[in-house]
C-alpha cells in the first residue's frame, strides 16, 4: 500500500464557500486512482449528506502525506 494525499473540492450546492470548500484526506492505497475512491468515500461519509461520493471532485493527488500548512485566516 501507497501513502496518498488528497485535496477534493465539495459540490457547490453543499459547500460553505462557493469553490473554495476542500476537504484534505490522507489515505492508503494500492494506486492513485484507488486513492482518490478512497478519499471521495470518506469524505462523503463524513458529510452524511447521501451524496454520491463521486459529486466531490479531486483537485491534486500527491504521493505521500502532506498536511496543510495554510495559516488559518486563509482558510
């Protein structure tokens, strides 16, 4: 299993900010395409909207775990 990390983009009609509501995931998994499955299911899980996972739309994939470094008043 591979280290991935994922930023995706929440749907506009749900989001709190219109483009600009991400949800970052770090996930393990066997290849990128995988990950980003992984990432869309957690994410949609987290939301308990009964969204369909794939309504969140991936925006990077980095190989390996990076967290968010972005002082908070940009957030």
């Amino acid at each position: 299993m591979k280290k991935f990390t994922v930023l995706l983009l929440r749907p506009d009609y749900v989001a709190d900010g219109f483009g600009t509501d991400t949800y970052l995931a770090q996930v393990e998994s066997d290849c990128v395409d995988a990950a980003v499955l992984v990432a869309q299911a957690e994410v949609a899980k987290l939301d308990d909207l009964d969204l369909k996972s794939t309504d969140y739309h991936p925006l990077i994939t980095l190989e390996g775990w990076h967290d968010d470094i972005t002082p908070e008043v940009y957030r």
